[in-house]
C-alpha cells in the first residue's frame, strides 16, 4: 500500500524551526553538542516533567526561559516532540504510570546484556533503499559490521554477506523471494538485532522484515547509529 502524501503546506514551520533551535540550544547545554542525545535512551518522565515546568511557566506569564531567553511554550513543544519520537520508534525507557513490572517481577528478569554479551546479532542496514545505490549499501554494511565486529560484537551482516554472491553468482540481489528465506536461519540462530539507520532504514522492505521477525521471537533490538557508532536498545537504555 502506498504511503499518502505527508501535507507539509499545512505544518507550522516557523514553530518548527523554533522546536529545532530549542533542540540545539539543549544538546550543547546537556548533551555538550552530542548528536545522540535523548536517542541514548532516557526515562520518558524526565522529558514529561521538563514539558509540564515549561507549560506552567508560559501558562503564568513567567517570561522567557532565561538560560536561552526562549519562550517556554517553544520548550515544552520540544519535550514533547522528543516523547512523539521516542513513542513512534520505541526509544527510551517507557516509565508512565501502570508500566512498572508487578512487584518481584524484578528478581525474575534475567541481567540486561549489552550487544557484546550476545553470541550473535543480525546487522539490518537498508539495501535497494540505499540513497547511494547497492554497491554502496553493501560498503555501509561492510564498514559498520566491521567496526562492530572490531569493537567485540558478534555479528552477521546479510548484505556484506550475500551482496558479493549475487554480483558474482549471477543472482538477483533484490530477489526477495530467494534471499529472505536464505537468512531465516541466520536471524533464527542470532540472540539480537541490531538496526543501523542509514538513509533509507525506515522503508526499507527487508528490514522491517527484520524488525518483525525479532519481535515476534521476543528478542532484543539494539539502534546503531552509523556516524558515531552508538548503541542504544530499543524501548531501553
């Protein structure tokens, strides 16, 4: 089914603009300039309670913020789009009211692991949705994994793996029919995925086939972030 069209002539952009200077001026004053910030995964109250000081303040005529001399109404709109991101893609650490375990809950869960804890994890990096092409999807996948594998992670790459066989065998690369089940028993034996989000990542077919296969077996799903490198699980920290 295809996607409708996104009304971008509706949106308020000069309020946009204004969520994404407020959004700057946070990352160099918390996140000393990092480009993960709120993506490292953090409990969704924290960005909640800073949206409600902000409301309230703007709502008593309290003035400006006075550390970015911003409204307070242009910083609770930033909170809050930081919750709508972390909410449609399952980031940070969902702590609203009724979402804490039942009681001893906690003394039955096993010890979080952290990607090199794992025998195996599956890499999903986007492949025909690549902006630069497959060749170049394939030398994304290749240098991500490696620096994966460089740093103690465990990993198979489906693309730096089967993208050379098909060029040299002669076989359809975008033949999704041969090569899904062609990795099925990779993501079978795998402990944890782990999705790098190059251009393209979001719609691509093959990974969020991928996504649904874990999810599904129940196992964890780590977000790389393939500029710096960074991991953070999804729906976790």
């Amino acid at each position: 089914m295809t996607r409708p069209k996104s009304p971008w002539h509706l949106a308020p952009l000069a309020a946009f603009r204004a969520i994404v200077d407020v959004l700057g001026h946070g990352a160099g004053k918390h996140d000393a300039g990092a480009r993960v910030g709120f993506r490292a995964g953090r409990a969704w109250s924290r960005d909640f309670g800073a949206a409600m000081r902000h409301l309230t303040a703007w709502w008593l005529r309290d003035g400006a913020d006075p550390q970015s001399g911003r409204s307070h109404l242009q910083h609770a709109a930033a909170r809050l789009a930081i919750l709508a991101e972390c909410e449609i893609l399952g980031l940070g650490q969902d702590d609203r009211p009724g979402a804490a375990p039942p009681a001893g809950a906690a003394s039955r869960e096993p010890e979080r692991k952290l990607p090199g804890d794992f025998a195996l994890c599956y890499v999903a990096t986007p492949y025909s949705k690549f902006p630069g092409g497959l060749d170049a999807a394939f030398m994304a996948a290749a240098r991500i994994t490696g620096d994966l594998a460089r740093r103690g992670v465990r990993v198979f790459s489906p693309i730096a793996h089967s993208h050379p066989i098909a060029v040299h065998a002669e076989i359809d690369p975008l033949d999704h029919a041969f090569w899904l089940p062609f990795d099925a028993p990779m993501m079978a034996a795998a402990d944890a995925l782990i999705v790098v989000r190059l251009p393209g990542w979001d719609s691509s077919v093959g990974v969020r086939h991928e996504i649904d296969a874990f999810t599904a077996a129940g196992k964890p799903i780590w977000w790389c972030n393939p500029d710096t490198g960074a991991l953070w699980q999804r729906n976790g920290a």
